[in-house]
C-alpha cells in the first residue's frame, strides 16, 4: 500500500561482530515490588527462587546463551561471541530475552509464593552490552558478584540492627555509615554471633547458571572419560541449565569450566 | 571496584528529539502459540481481548502514550513527541513496555481463557520506530490497520472454505490465489451469504486506544461544555484508556479528537 | 578471499528520514592556525573570503545543499529532507563534504592571501545533526547567526581596547566582564565613536549561501515574471550559489525566500 | 539564547571501547581524477607518494595511530585499543583524519606533480571500523594487501595488453576474463618477459607506515641494546613514521614488530 513507506524508518541496531553480548535485565522499582510482596529482608529465597526459574525458562529458549549470573532483582545473559541470534540485533534480542522473562515470573510466581497473590504484573528493563575481550567479560561478571556481595553484607548488617537490635532504618544506616567491609563482619560476629562466611552462598554469591555439559566437563575429564566434547558434537550439549552459587571472580571456576568461554565450541 | 570500568561499555541510545516515539511488539511465533492454545480461526475474541487488557496496562504505566494501534499478535504504542521518559533511551522504553505487556498478559490470562491454561510462557519482541511528522505518524497507523484488514479479509476467505467447505488449506489458499480484495468480497457474499462490512468492527479495523480525556473531548466541545482542556490542567487528563474499533486511515478521526496529536498538550 | 569477512565489521550509520540533515564543520584550533598565518583581529576578510569560497565549492560538488550558513572557522550545510545521497549514510555525507572543504580551503589559499603562505594544512571537524521540523531547522541556523553577533559583538570590543586604548588582553577582559549587549554597544560608540550596526553585514551577519533560483524567486515573482519554478523543472535550478549577508533568524528572510525549505521542490 | 535547545539534537558516538579503531579513507572518484591529472597507468609514483605522504602528516598529528596501510587511492589508519582521542568519538576522529589528508594532498601536490597542476579539490570519504581483536585486525590489513595484490596483478596485465599489445580496453579484460592469478603471472612472463615478484614492491604491497621506534625496536633487541620501550617511556617513542612495503599477511612482520600491536605500549 501507498503506506509501506513508513517500514524504512525502521533501523538495523547490529551488535559488533566478534564480541560477547551481554543482555541484564533488572525489576523496575523493585524496591516498592518487593515491598507489596512481602519479601524477606534482606533475601527473600522464594524471590530469588522464581528470578532463577525465569532465567533457566531464558536459557532454555535461547540455546546461544553460555552462562546467565543473578542476584537481587537483575540477570545478566551472556551470548556467546558467534551467535548469530536475529542477525546480532540488539533490539530483537533484548526484548525477547526480558518479554520471556517477565512472562516466565508472572507464570511461575505461584510455584515460589503460593498463596501471596501476585499483585500487579511487574516490568524490567533491559540493556545489551558489548564486550570484546574475555577479560572484559570475566571483569564484567566480577563487577556483578562484587556488587552482589557488597549489596548483600551491607544489607544484613543493615535488616540485623533494624530487626534485632529495634534501631530505626535511619539509625542503622547512620550505624553503619563508613564502616569498612572488615568492619560490618566483625560487627556480624561480636553483636549477632554470625560469621559471615557461612551464610548460604545464595546470598553471598548470587545464582550462576551454566550448561549440564559445561558444568560436567571437569569431572568426565578427571575420570579420563571425557571425549570429544566438540563444536562438531554440538547434539551432545544438553539443554537446560544447572544452578551454581560459585564465586566467578577467581580464576578456579574459569579453570574448572573451560568450555565456557571456548569460542570453538560455537562455531565461527 | 577494579572492576567498574566495565560499566563505561554501555552506550547510550537516545531517540531524536521532537518525533513521534513507536514501541510496537509482536508475539514470538504465534502460528504456534494460536494453535497450541486452540485460538479460534481466524479471530478469537479472548485472545485480542487479552491483548487489548495487556495494551491497557501499558498505557496505565506509561503517561506519555497517546495512542495505541492493535491487530493480530501485536501493538504499536505511541508517545508523544516532546516525551522525556528515561531521557528519550530507546532500550529502557522498549523493554520496559515490552516486559509489562508480557507480564500483564500472563497475569491477565486466565481472566479471558478460562480453563484453557497457558502452556508456557509467551514472548514478545519490541522495536523502537521515530516519525519526524504528524503525517509520518498518521501513515504507521494507516499502515497497520490496513494491514489488519487485508489479513483479515483474506484470513476470514480462507477459513470460511476450510471450515465451511471442506478444502484443504492448500486447496483454500490456491483458491485464493491472485484474488482482489473485491473478489474476496464477492467470494463472502455469494458463497457464504456474508457481508463482509457486517463483521465485527474489532476484526476488521483492529483496536484503537486513547485517552478517555481525548475521547471525550469533541462531544463536550459539541456540547459547549468543553473549556480548557490544557496542557496547564494535565491534572484533568483521566488515566486509563478508552477501547475503540474506529477507522484511522481516514482524516474523520483526527478531526474528531484532534487533542491526540496537538503537542501543546505535553508541554514542550 | 578468506580475509574479506573483516567486511562485515562496517556498520551502517543511515540518517532518519524525512529529516533536515545539517552537516557543521569546524576549524580545528582555529585559534592558533589565525596566529600563525597573521589573520587580523577580530575579522579577517581575506579568511572569511576563503571560507565562503570553500563552502561555495561544496555546494556546487552537492546539489542537495539547500542552504549553508558560515561564521568564524565553522560552516553550515542544509541537505534537504529527502535527499536521497549516499542513501543518507551520515559517515559518507560528511566525510565528503568536509575533505572537499578542507582540500578546497588549501587550494584556493593563495588567492585570498597572496604572499602569505600556508604553513600546514588545515584540518576540520564536522558532524551530522538531525532536526525533524522546519521550525527545529530555522532554530538552529538563528542559534548559529545569533552565536556569531554575540561573539562579534564582544570580539570588536576587546581588540578596540586592546588595539586602541593600549589594554592588555587581560585587563580588556576583565572590563568586559559581565556586560550587557547594549553595555558593549554604548561602550563603542562612546569611546570609539563606532555604530555597531554600521559594521560590514559580513562580520554581524555570517554568510548566507543560496542557490541562484532561490535568490531570484523573489523578485521574478513580484514582477510577474515567475512561471512554474517546480519540482519538475529541476533543471532550472541553476548550479552554483548565491552570497548573502542577511538576518536570518527574523522571518523576512524566509519569507522573501519560500523556496528554500519547500520540500517539494525536492521530490518525496 | 533561546535557540539553544538545537545543540540537544546532536548525538555522541563514541566507539566501542577495547577495540581497535580503523579510519580508513578512500578517493571520491578517483578514476576520474586519475585521469584528469594523467596519472601513469596501472601505478603512478608521484600519486603513491603524495598519498604517503598525506598519510604521514596524519601520522604526525595523530600520536595514537600505530600503523597506516594504503594502496591506490585509499590508506587506512589503525589507533590503538586503549585510544581516548576524542573520547573515542567516531565523527570527531574520522572527519579530523580525513580532512587533514584531503588539506595535506592538495597542499603538497605541487611537490609531486610538478608542473601537472591540480585541476580542482579532490575528495574522500572515510568510515570507521572497529575490530575486536587483534586477529581480526591483522585480518582486515590482510584483506587489503591482498586487494593490492589483486588489483595490481589485474592491472599491470591489463594495462601491458593495451599499451603493448595494442588491444583496446574491451578486448584487453576479454582476455583477462576467468585467469587465475598463475595465469596471469604466466602472461606476464611469457608475452612481456616480466617476473611479476620482481616489480617495485611499492606496487605489490603497497604503504606501510609505522613508528621510527617500534621499525627499530628488532635490531636493538637483538643486539641487546634495548631495554625498556615501555609505556612510561613514551617520550622515548619518536614522532614521524618510516615508510615500509613489506608484507603484512604473514606473521614474520609481526614477529619482528611485536611492539605495534602490544597494548601495554598504550596504557589501559
Ligand atoms: N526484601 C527484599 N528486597 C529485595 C530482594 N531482592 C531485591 N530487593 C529489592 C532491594 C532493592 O530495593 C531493589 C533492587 O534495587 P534496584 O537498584 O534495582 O532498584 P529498583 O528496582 O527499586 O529501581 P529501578 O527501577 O531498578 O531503578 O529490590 C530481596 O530478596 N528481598
Ligand atoms: N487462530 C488465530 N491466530 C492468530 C490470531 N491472532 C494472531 N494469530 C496468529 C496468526 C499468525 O500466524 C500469527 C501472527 O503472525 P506473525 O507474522 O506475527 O508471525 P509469528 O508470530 O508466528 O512469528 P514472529 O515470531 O512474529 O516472526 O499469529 C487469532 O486471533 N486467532
Ligand atoms: N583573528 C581572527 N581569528 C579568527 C577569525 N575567525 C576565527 N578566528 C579564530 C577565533 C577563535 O579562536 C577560533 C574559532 O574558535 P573555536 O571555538 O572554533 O576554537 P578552535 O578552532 O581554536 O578550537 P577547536 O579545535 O574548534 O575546538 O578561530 C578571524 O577572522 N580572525
Ligand atoms: N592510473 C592510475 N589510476 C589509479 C592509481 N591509483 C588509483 N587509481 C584509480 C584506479 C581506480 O579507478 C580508482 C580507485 O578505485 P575506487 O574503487 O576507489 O573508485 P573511485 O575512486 O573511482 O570511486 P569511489 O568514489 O571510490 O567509489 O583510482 C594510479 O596510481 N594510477
Ligand atoms: O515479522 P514480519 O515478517 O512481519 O516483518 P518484520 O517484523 O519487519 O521482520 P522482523 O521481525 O525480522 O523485524
Ligand atoms: O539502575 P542503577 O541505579 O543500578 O544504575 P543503572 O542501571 O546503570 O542506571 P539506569 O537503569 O538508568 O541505566
Ligand atoms: O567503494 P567500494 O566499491 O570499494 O566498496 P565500499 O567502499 O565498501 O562501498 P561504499 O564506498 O559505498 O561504502
Ligand atoms: O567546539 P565548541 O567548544 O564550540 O563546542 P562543540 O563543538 O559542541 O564541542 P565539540 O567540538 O567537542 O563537539
Ligand atoms: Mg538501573
Ligand atoms: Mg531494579
Ligand atoms: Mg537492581
Ligand atoms: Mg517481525
Ligand atoms: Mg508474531
Ligand atoms: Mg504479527
Ligand atoms: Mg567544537
Ligand atoms: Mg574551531
Ligand atoms: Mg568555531
Ligand atoms: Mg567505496
Ligand atoms: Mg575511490
Ligand atoms: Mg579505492
């Protein structure tokens, strides 16, 4: 029709070739969400149940994805560099990944809240970000588990002096006011008697999803069984997504799980 | 951290000041999503009137949208020219709509389809569109809903011989082969005693939304009643949105609500 | 060969449609380049010469220039809204435009100064800025013009002081400081006996370059003389421009001039 | 003013960060201006070396250029990874580059031409490309020593034919229709008497450029004098650029010169 002009002024939002592609989806103000919800503070399990659920219902629609890493209300999705997902468009991949994923959290919510009615249906945003080194991306993901863990100590120190110890929310945040990281542990211990580090890694490191075959290439491979876990042997990824709470900023697990980053596992 | 640097990868992506902004979304493969929901052919009212539920949702969140077009599996939703939302970012306004959409027709499911449970979680996709002019704009929607009546008129021709005459699809769709839009017309009223400008209104011009306040606006001016609809009494504008099946190709339309387009409406 | 995916590393970078493209183009440190070729204080004729007869030189190489506008070390390009060249690829137009500038500039130097010779060639910025309306347009090129009376106006002050009353720069600034426009005015009549708006049109107003059938319109209107000046005669429009000195932020100009930013003068 | 919302309509552009920047030029038809300026065919010295030439004194503006690469009318620019020229601004970087080739060509033209004068202002486009990683870096430079070679070899038998042979144009690429690169090497030898391997390596290889310090850095390693070409000695890295036409396929030139593409040359 004499309308179909107006299909031009559509543009091509191509991601740079050779690059991993990043895709976080974060709640829109999820600070009043999980207020009306009645989360838990300052993690509620159910909460961090069902955004784990969303990103595996993710993982399994987009098989390019290699590793997904959550904590609080966001999810970061990490394309392999040879994807080739709707042509690399930005704008095609972002809003599938986080449409699916919203869908994914409203559709699972009564599995993980039972009789907490979902109130209103919730909105994230999402973002694509480029990057063109494995170190970039390794620093990417650090940056996120180091936020996770930041967020998360400050937090319970934070939610312990508001629930335990009666003080208002302003005199917990004044409390805590530049304290170092040594300083809200020993806090932890000497007025609450937690030590920090055994509290579940859920919490402290966030949720990290790989694929079965990633996650089992370590052991098949010290047990001499491992053969040909090869791009040409692709059938042999298996679907879905296996849950980890590791720290993903030091080299072991990178170590552990070579095939991750393995672009020859893709395909060029 | 050592590790924020990472953050300097994203890129902004703002949309060009004083044009039309268009989000529209479209269902991820709905052949298949349809059929395994057992949509009735070629229209089921649950269906575009979840749709519609969803759309409204958006337009509740989202101020800034003046109208909204919706045909088949998708919606087009436009915001003003002078609109500021997230400084005019193209991916925090798709993504925002498109996971809320999402997310509204999941929660809103079972509101329309009863019994018939949603089998897995749906996606949609979203894509940023600038129009520079009223003109431009007008002729995106005109595109659309004449999108939605060829389809339509083709789509009701070939069910009707599939269902009511025994052909197969591929018999129908050779049938159907070359015809005009007069043809098909002809091929309603002679075989099946249909006229085919008779039909639902909804099927046929698809879902038009706006603002209650726009709505009202040329009776109460009819009436002599209308005084200051302004930009300065935005208060006055009323949430939510009104559903109609109008026709917005031609001028009559625009002419009738003629606050839907006048800028001066959303400040400058 | 197998090195020709490289290719698919270059992106596209198209201009929005239906929009005015303005290509700006700057002198790069103009500050020093003015010293060292000795260019008089505050207005050199022979660089503004130069100038004009470089853009002159783009505008007969791109016949979808409309309008250019110079001042300073910087000149305007107005490609009109739907032109069509290098399918609007904004890297393309104004790597174009401003290396025929720049080559044109070091070419044409010797006439404009003679013995004074070009001690390295020059080098301009440029960039691509979009404005959806003709208002948006009209706003750019008054930002433009008023920016060279402003800067005008407060340069002819300080080299006056400096030049005539013996003033260092730092002392001619400091009397400046935090003086109106009329402050400046009163200042030169009363100490230098200068009407300002006596000054050459050149130096208040920038230069003006229009296409020779824009200039004329006008008056062949007026004494009934204009006959079908139109999209279809295109090859009336004669090549070349036309030099012009007029305010362009009043809208006499434009509409002694209507041909300029009619589109349809252009095709669709 | 109250113009100055206008300056809102530009938009940033900066490169993706990490990854290498390629400026690369290309005359705006050259084949015409070749001829105009009765260029020798296939390969005019004074035309490669005011090309060079024009490339050097980009090289000299621009510290961050690490390499250039040209051949017939076009030169490509590599700046290093961590480059923050223009904040990576691509408009900025491009149109700066290629104006000041396009000035530095017109300027010296006399120094290589003689009494052939320039007949009119020549133009070139540019683009930016980014690459990711350094393979893909050494692959682009790759790809357009190889279309050197290619052109080239085309060429010269081209070119023997018509003016040694007396075939005109037609029947000349008639004849060199479907040849393997063999092929033609054979023609030369056996119909001319010319070993292609033996021609000026400036015409096979065409230009390239690159730091005096990094074309020294091998002989002073291996005569153990070098010690500390390191990112804090940056003084110590010399302006200009030495004239190469080596090959740049192979990895023997890039194992002689591991300082060009060693990031840590560049700061992070
Ligand atoms: N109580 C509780 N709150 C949580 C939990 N996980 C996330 N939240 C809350 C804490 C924060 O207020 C909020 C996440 O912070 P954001 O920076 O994403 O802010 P918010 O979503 O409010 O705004 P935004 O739309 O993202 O700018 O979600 C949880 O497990 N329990
Ligand atoms: N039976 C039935 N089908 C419908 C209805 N509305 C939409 N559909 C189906 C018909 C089309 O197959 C599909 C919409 O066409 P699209 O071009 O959007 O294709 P689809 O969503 O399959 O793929 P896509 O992921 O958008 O490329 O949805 C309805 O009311 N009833
Ligand atoms: N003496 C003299 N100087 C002029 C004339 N026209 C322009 N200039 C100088 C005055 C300014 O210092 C300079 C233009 O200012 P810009 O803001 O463009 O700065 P500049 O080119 O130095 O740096 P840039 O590379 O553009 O950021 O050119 C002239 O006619 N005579
Ligand atoms: N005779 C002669 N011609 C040359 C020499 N170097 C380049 N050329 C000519 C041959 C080609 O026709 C032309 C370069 O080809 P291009 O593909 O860049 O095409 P051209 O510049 O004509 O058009 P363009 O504006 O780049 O699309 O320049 C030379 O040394 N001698
Ligand atoms: O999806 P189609 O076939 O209606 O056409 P499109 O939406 O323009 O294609 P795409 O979804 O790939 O942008
Ligand atoms: O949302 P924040 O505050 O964590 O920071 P951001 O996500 O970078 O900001 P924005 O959502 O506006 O991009
Ligand atoms: O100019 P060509 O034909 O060598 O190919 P290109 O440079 O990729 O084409 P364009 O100049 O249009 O980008
Ligand atoms: O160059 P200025 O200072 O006039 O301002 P600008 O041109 O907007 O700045 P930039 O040249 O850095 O885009
Ligand atoms: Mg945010
Ligand atoms: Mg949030
Ligand atoms: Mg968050
Ligand atoms: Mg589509
Ligand atoms: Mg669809
Ligand atoms: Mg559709
Ligand atoms: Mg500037
Ligand atoms: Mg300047
Ligand atoms: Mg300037
Ligand atoms: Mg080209
Ligand atoms: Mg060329
Ligand atoms: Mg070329």
């Amino acid at each position: 029709s004499k309308f179909e002009y107006v299909k031009q002024f559509e543009t091509d939002d191509p991601c740079l070739q050779n690059c991993w592609i990043v895709v976080r989806i974060d709640g829109k103000a999820f600070h009043k969400f999980t207020d009306v919800h009645h989360y838990m503070k300052p993690n509620d399990e159910r909460g961090l149940g069902l955004m784990t659920r969303a990103a595996q219902t993710v993982m399994a629609d987009f098989s390019e994805v290699v590793l997904a890493y959550g904590q609080s209300d966001e999810f970061s999705f990490v394309f392999h560099k040879n994807c080739k997902l709707y042509n690399r468009r930005a704008s095609k991949i972002m809003t599938n990944v986080v449409s699916l994923f919203a869908s994914s959290f409203t559709l699972y919510w009564p599995r993980y809240f039972n009789t907490q009615e979902l109130q209103y249906p919730p909105a994230f945003d999402a973002r694509v970000v480029l990057y063109p080194s494995d170190d970039n991306l390794r620093d990417y993901l650090s940056w996120r588990q180091a936020d996770c863990h930041i967020n998360n100590l400050y937090n319970t120190c934070f939610w312990k002096l508001v629930q335990e110890k009666g003080l208002t929310p302003a005199q917990s945040q004044e409390r805590l006011k530049g304290t170092l990281s040594s300083d809200k542990n020993e806090l932890l211990y000497s007025q609450f008697n937690i030590n920090y580090n055994n509290l579940p890694e859920l919490y402290r490191k966030g949720t990290v999803l790989i694929r079965p075959r990633d996650a089992e290439a370590q052991s098949e491979r010290e047990t001499n069984n491992y053969r040909g876990y090869s791009a040409s042997k692709k059938s042999e990824r298996k679907p879905g997504s296996v849950v980890l709470h590791s720290d993903i900023i030091g080299k072991k697990f990178w170590e552990e799980h070579p095939y991750i980053l393995n672009p020859k596992l893709y395909g060029s």
